[in-house]
C-alpha cells in the first residue's frame, strides 16, 4: 500500500479557509484587511478546538498559519519588503515548532499503519511502529495552540504596515485586487510550468524547488479564485492540488527515509522499513510524469 500524501486533506482545508467575501471591487488594500482578519479568525479557531494530541488538529493548525504565511507573499508587491520578511521569519518559527510533530504523523499513519496491516504478526513492525510513536510524543511542544495562536494574532495586529500602506506602496493599495490577482497568478503559473517540462524526479533539491513553487502558486490560487469564473478556478486548483500533492508525497518519503534512520530499531527493523519506502518511491516517481503533464496543461481562469 503506497504512503498517503501528507497533503490529503488539501482540498477540504480550501473549503474551509475560502474568502467568499472577497469582490472584484475591492481595492487590493481592502482585500487584505478582509482575509487576513478571516485567517487569524480561523488559525484562533483552530487551536481552540483542537487536542494537541490529535494528527488533524495539528495538521489544521499548521495549514492555518501557512495560510497566513501564504498570505504575506501574495502581498508581498503591497507590503514593506523587510518588515513583511521579519514577519514571515517569525511565523515560520512557530510552523517549524509543529512541523516535526507532523513529521512524524504523517510516517506513522502513511507509512507505518499500512505496514503494520500488511504484516501483522511480524515483530519488526511492531518494533517500527513503538518506537516511532515515542519519537511523535517527545517532539509535541511545550507550548499550547491557543498561546502560539494568541502570540501570532499579537504579532500581526502590531504590523501597523499591514493595517496602511507605505507611501512607495499607496498606487498598488488602491489597485482593483482582480487586477492584482491576475497578475500575480499570471508570474507564478509561468515559473510552475517551466519547472515542470523537464522535471527528474530523481533530484531531491530540485523537487523541494518544484514543491515550493506549487505551493507559492497554490495558496494565491486558493484566495483568489473566487475573484474569477469559480467553475474555472476549481478545474485549474485540482489539478494544481495533484500536482502539489504528488511532489509532496515524493518529499514525504524523503524524510520518512530520515525519521526512520534517527529510530533505535533493530538490522531487522530496518530493513523492512527501507524495502517499503523503496517501493513506494518507485511508485510515485512512476506516477509523476502524467501528474506534471496535466498540471502544465491548466488553463487559466484569471484571464479572458
């Protein structure tokens, strides 16, 4: 059984984070105020709800804050470069805090619970899945969700920058956000289909790059869509989901490869474990090439 993308959930979060109350109207100011007050209400939200202890509830949180991260470079034009890099420096260190955690969550259950189903009576697997379930408990943080979100929704309502705009920066604030949007969309599709004509996935950093592209392509797509045609925008953010999906379920076995080399497991242990990364590998390197194709035969649905 191949290993769940770390991604699976993508789509649902979409739903659940879309700025339905943005309009075409809207000056790029404006639709700042607005989404960026309907990411900090949802990245509050989140923590509230949610038990630390739970895979979804960090999954959540951290799909919150690299929302709001997400959220400061689709800006980025409207904003102050070094006080919006700060910012982004800062909110980054909170998703590291978590990011381990779900490291590990996702190895147990994409990689481990299928292993351990397929091989129940082997000691081995048993053997992989304790001890990987230590290392998720020893790597929780100290620190609650609702004291990291209260402590990030501090650090944004101080960025007076976020709240008015520099006088260099006051032409892009009044600019219609559509028209914004549609040039931001625009510059990032082109640099995502250029990576993708002749990907290897063989190359690990030049995936992490790919990755990083579908990402800073996907969130802006995500917030903007509903500026847009929204059959069109759902057409184009799937197969963008796919193809960001594919790239990190590539990333995933990467570093499960590393969490299980950390592990105190036994030759044995070991090895099965590397046997199965290693078929899943192939499989997923397999898929890509179809994966890529049709993420660069998206049409755009900013433009026309």
């Amino acid at each position: 059984m191949a290993m769940a993308p770390k991604r699976s959930l993508a789509a649902a979060d979409a739903v659940s984070n879309k700025p339905s109350d943005l309009t075409p109207e809207l000056a790029v100011g404006e639709a700042l105020q607005r989404v960026l007050a309907g990411a900090v209400r949802h990245l509050r939200l989140t923590a509230a709800r949610g038990d630390p202890a739970q895979p979804e509830t960090i999954h959540r949180f951290r799909v919150a804050l690299r929302r709001l991260r997400a959220l400061l470079s689709a800006f980025g034009a409207a904003l102050p470069t070094e006080e919006r890099r700060a910012l982004g420096r800062s909110l980054a260190g909170f998703s590291r805090r978590y990011g381990g955690v779900r490291d590990w969550d996702v190895l147990l259950a994409g990689t481990i619970a299928p292993l351990a189903a397929a091989l129940p009576e082997d000691g081995a697997a048993a053997e992989i899945a304790a001890c990987a379930a230590e290392a998720r408990r020893r790597a929780l943080p100290e620190a609650t969700l609702e004291e990291d979100s209260a402590a990030i929704a501090a650090a944004l309502d101080s960025a007076l920058f976020l709240r008015r705009p520099s006088a260099d920066r006051e032409a892009i604030w009044a600019l219609p956000i559509n028209e914004f949007a549609a040039g931001l969309l625009k510059k990032r599709h082109r640099r995502l289909r250029r990576l993708l004509k002749h990907l290897e996935t063989d190359d690990q950093a030049v995936l992490h790059k790919v990755r990083l592209k579908a990402k800073k392509l996907r969130y802006p797509a995500e917030i903007f869509g509903v500026l847009f045609d929204e059959r069109a925008a759902a057409a184009y953010f799937r197969r963008l989901i796919q193809v960001q999906s594919s790239l990190g379920h590539l990333n995933d076995i990467e570093t499960a490869r590393h969490l299980l080399a950390s592990l105190p497991l036994s030759g044995r242990a070991q090895a099965l474990a590397a046997g199965w990364l290693a078929r899943d590998a192939a499989a997923a390197r397999a898929a890509f090439p179809k994966t890529a194709r049709d993420g660069r035969r998206s049409t755009s649905f900013w433009e026309g």
